[in-house]
C-alpha cells in the first residue's frame, strides 16, 4: 500500500468553532496579506519584503514537511462553520529531541484576531501531539509580545521567563529577549494563572481622579524624582527616561498574574499623575494578600492623591467578588520609617504596624532608619 502524501497525509483537527485542514494554493493571497500585515512584520521573522513568490516558496516547504516523517507540521485554521474554509492563520509544530519535544508557532490573518480561533487551534494541536506521543511543547516569543503569549496563556502553558539575546530579530538587528513557556501532556489547557488588567476606578476626592490602564504617552506627564533613594527600589520609580523599560515590566506582571498597576490620572484632563500597585513576591494575585504600593509625581504631592488612590485600589482590593472587588482577605505594605507622607497615608486608610526591622537602611550621613511593616484585614 503506498503511504499517503501531502495533503492527504495531513489530519484534520476540529473542535465545532475552529478546524485544522492542509494548506492550499487558494491560501496564497490572504497568507501574503498575514505577513505583511504590520503587527506581523513587528513581531514575527517573515521575510522582508514578502510576496507571491516567498508565499509559494512557503506552501512547498510546508508540502515537503509533512512528506518527511520527521518534517515540521503545519496546518491552515479556518472556521468549522465556514463552508468555503476561508484561510484564517497558520499553527506548526517543529519536532526535536528524537521526535518527542516540538516549538509551537502559529500566526493569524488579522481579520481573524480577537476571535478566539488562536487559542481554539493551539489546543487541537497541542493534544494531537500528546496523542501521538509527545512530551512536551515549547513556546517562545519577543519580550512584549502580548498577543502571542495571551493564546498561550490561555492554553495553559507556563511561562519559565526571559532569556536574553535568544531570538533573531526578523528586521536584521541584533539578537532579541525571548519569553518561553511551555505545555506537558498532563497540563490542563486552559489559562492557570490571572491576567490581572486593572479595572476602572474613580474617586471624587483631590479634585477628582480616574485610576486606569498605562499608556504609552503617559511618559509625557511624568517628571524626575527627587525622594531618597531608600523610599523605594530605583527600579519602581517613574520618570522619564526609564518609562518604556518600567512599563514594560508592569506589563508583563500582569500578563503573569503578580501585579496589577493602575495610572494615578486627573478625571479632567486625563494627565498622569502616579501610579497605585497591588502585587505579591511568591504566587499570583489569585491568593488572599497582596502588598500595596503607590507613588506621585513630585508636582502631585501634597494635593491628596496618593491618600485617594491607595483608598480606592484598597476598597477594590477588599471587596467581595461577587461585588466587582478582589476578594482579597489582607493588605499589607512596609514603608521606611522617615517616609512621612507614605506612612501618614496607610494611617489614613487604617492600616496598622505589626512589625518593625532595625536599621533597615543606612542613609549617606551613617544615620539609620527602620523599616515598617503594615497591614490591613477585611472587616467582618
């Protein structure tokens, strides 16, 4: 019996809302649409630039891979209800490691985005994998790219960090920071961890303010600091020139369910003005505490802002969640015992001091200072 070749060879993988099929000549138009659509040309190595030409040149190696009984695999996604099977994106798996372990890809045409269909065939592929006797699969993507990890997030992988320097960069500079995560046969393929966006709050009090998502432009609002460097880690702190790196690891603590970081911003005229932030050290915000943080900007001080922005990030916090809150059961912060205004705004809220850490800090003219530790429960 002669063994079937592509596409033949090819199994089609369903779940009632996607469906996995073989690539197609058809598909050539729409796959050069997807490459050359700029959110894939910002985060993916497509060629550059990318036609008909580099468009067949792909399908043939997708023929030739699933010729190969060791070939990468890669299936075209469309609809399970469309009937003309309209090509939506592309997912592969690229088997190593003696055929066990595979690195998951996968791409979308962006008029399929934000449609679930992603996530829908990362399962399918994932579990056929398992099925066939697979390990494990590995993800990896540039540092930032969000939409990339969200589908796997969603699948249920577990994000194992950045490794710097690691992917090449598609425009020909050097080499990129590299999230990875991966997925293992007895993994459940739904999102394990929260992905903690910030909820819109507001409150009425220093003249009105709205506690929303960050910005981009946010930067513009921000201005140079000025506190004592033991008030807080360098690492936190807002200004200018460390924006896009501070945002970017905000970003991705929520992405990883560790923190959620709210901008300060006046209800009026939307200008930043800090930033309130609840996190843990260990675990996701899924557990009953979380430490909670807050900081202005200079111009900002002595207004009430961060008194109004810790009260409201704090109610939130403690609030059922069958109310819209968080549920948690115990706010705690720790604060150096010469920061005035932070400690007098955890007073404000009631927030008690349960322990003390003897010079804690020891400041430039040799005087040292204590850290202090608070917390506040749930009320009953």
């Amino acid at each position: 019996m002669t063994e079937a070749t592509f596409p033949a060879v090819v199994p089609e993988l369903t779940d009632g809302h996607v469906r996995l099929r073989a690539h197609r000549p058809t598909d050539l138009e729409r796959i050069v649409e997807q490459a050359t659509d700029p959110e894939s040309v910002r985060w993916t190595s497509v060629p550059r630039p990318y036609g008909e030409e580099q468009g067949r040149e792909w399908l043939s190696l997708i023929e030739a891979g699933w010729n190969d009984p060791g070939g990468n695999r890669l299936w075209a996604l469309c609809a399970a209800d469309d009937p003309e099977r309209t090509y939506l994106g592309t997912v592969d798996l690229r088997p190593g490691l003696g055929g066990r372990v595979a690195e998951l890809g996968y791409a979308l045409h962006p008029g399929a985005r934000g449609r679930g269909f992603m996530a829908a065939a990362v399962r399918l592929v994932a579990q056929w994998w398992f099925d066939e006797g697979g390990t494990r699969v590995h993800w990896r993507a540039e540092r930032g790219n969000f939409a990339s990890w969200r589908v796997a997030w969603a699948c249920g992988f577990t994000h194992h960090g950045t490794l710097p320097g690691s992917l090449e960069d598609g425009a020909g500079g050097p080499p990129l920071d590299a999230w990875q995560a991966s997925l293992g046969p007895d993994d459940v393929l739904e999102a394990r961890t929260p992905w903690c966006d910030p909820d819109l709050l507001r409150t009425d009090e220093a003249g009105g303010l709205v506690l929303r998502p960050w910005l981009d432009e946010d930067v513009d609002a921000l201005e140079p600091r000025d506190q004592p460097a033991h008030h807080m880690p360098a690492r936190g702190i807002l200004e200018p020139d460390t924006f896009p790196e501070w945002l970017l690891t905000r970003r991705e603590k929520m992405a990883l369910g560790e923190a959620v970081s709210w901008c300060v911003a006046d209800a009026a005229t939307g200008r930043a003005l800090g930033e309130a932030l609840l996190f843990v050290h260990e675990g996701t915000l899924d557990d009953d505490t979380a430490e909670l943080g807050y900081q202005v900007v200079p111009s900002a001080r002595g207004r009430g802002v961060a008194t109004a922005a810790a009260r409201a990030v704090a109610a939130h916090a403690l609030a059922p969640r069958v109310d819209g809150g968080m549920g948690m059961r115990r706010l705690v912060a720790q604060t150096a015992e010469d920061n005035i205004g932070s400690n007098a705004v955890l007073d404000a809220l009631g927030f008690e001091i349960w322990g003390r850490e003897t010079e804690a800090d020891v400041l430039p003219d040799g005087r040292t200072v204590e850290s202090l530790h608070w917390e506040r429960l749930r009320e009953r």
